[in-house]
C-alpha cells in the first residue's frame, strides 16, 4: 500500500541552504577564534590560536558527512543540487588545504602561517556559500507530493 506524503517547500529550501548556513557559521566561528586566541595569548601560550580555531573545523569536517549525505538523495532535484555543489567546494578547499596548507603556513611563522591558511579558506568558500543562499532562498520552490510504502 502507498501512501502521499507531502514534502514543504519550505523544507526543500531549508535542506538546500542547511550545508552552506552550518559551513559559514563553522569558518567565521573559527576564524574568529583565531584572531581572539592571538589577542589573548602570550609568548607562552603561543599555541593558543590553533587550539581554538581548529575543533570547530574538524567537528564540522566529521558531521558535515551526514548532513550531505542527509540530503544527497532529497526528493527535489534544486534541493540535491544545492547541497552538491556546497560538498564540492567544502571538501575540494578542505582537501587542497591537506596539500597546500602546509608549504602556505612555512611561508610565514607561527600564527600568520594558521590565519594564512584558514583565511584563504574562508575567502573561496564564505562567498560562494552565502550567494547559494541567497539564490535558494530566491528560487520558487513548490510543495512535493511524494508517494512512499507503508509496510503492513
């Protein structure tokens, strides 16, 4: 037997914009940790800064796995591809920063080197995340009717 479940149009919005607001929120977060850690910390305490802008980053890197994959097979198309196209740029930068983070951080010392290579994160993907929520919250989405098995 099949039942009609109907899917929001708000909900569709939201699964489509839910990757970028979490990954915005995540890099300013830590990029804003860094800068208060290097306020805050003495020569003695010089590893301050990457303490408290990493875990952030790194909790982010883990559970944003499940959200993705929450959403990859979301019944609207506009929705899987939204959440595609945050994946690629979030996993290709935080990738590329696992081969070029380390030649960008020995260019300068210490923390210079940590906001080098955070900064230029946050650059190519802050930008691009907030325009695609600004484009999903202009897109006209329409409620979904879909038809799922009732097992009985």
């Amino acid at each position: 037997m099949k039942a009609k479940r109907i899917i929001a149009a708000s909900s569709s919005r939201f699964a489509a914009q839910v990757f970028n607001i979490i990954t915005v929120a995540v890099l300013m977060t830590s990029i804003t940790a860094l800068l208060l850690g290097k306020v805050f910390a003495s020569h003695t305490l010089d590893f301050l800064p990457l303490v408290l802008s990493m875990p952030p980053v790194m909790i982010w890197l883990g559970a944003s796995i499940f959200v993705y994959a929450s959403v990859a097979h979301h019944p609207n198309a506009r929705t899987a591809h939204y959440n595609k196209w945050a994946g690629y740029r979030f996993y290709g930068v935080m990738g590329s920063m696992v081969v070029i983070g380390q030649p960008l951080y020995s260019l300068l010392d210490g923390w210079a080197g940590l906001m080098l290579v955070l900064g230029l994160a946050v650059a190519i993907i802050v930008p691009w995340a907030l325009w695609d929520i600004y484009q999903a919250a202009r897109e006209p989405w329409q409620d979904l009717t879909i038809e799922v098995a009732i097992n009985e």
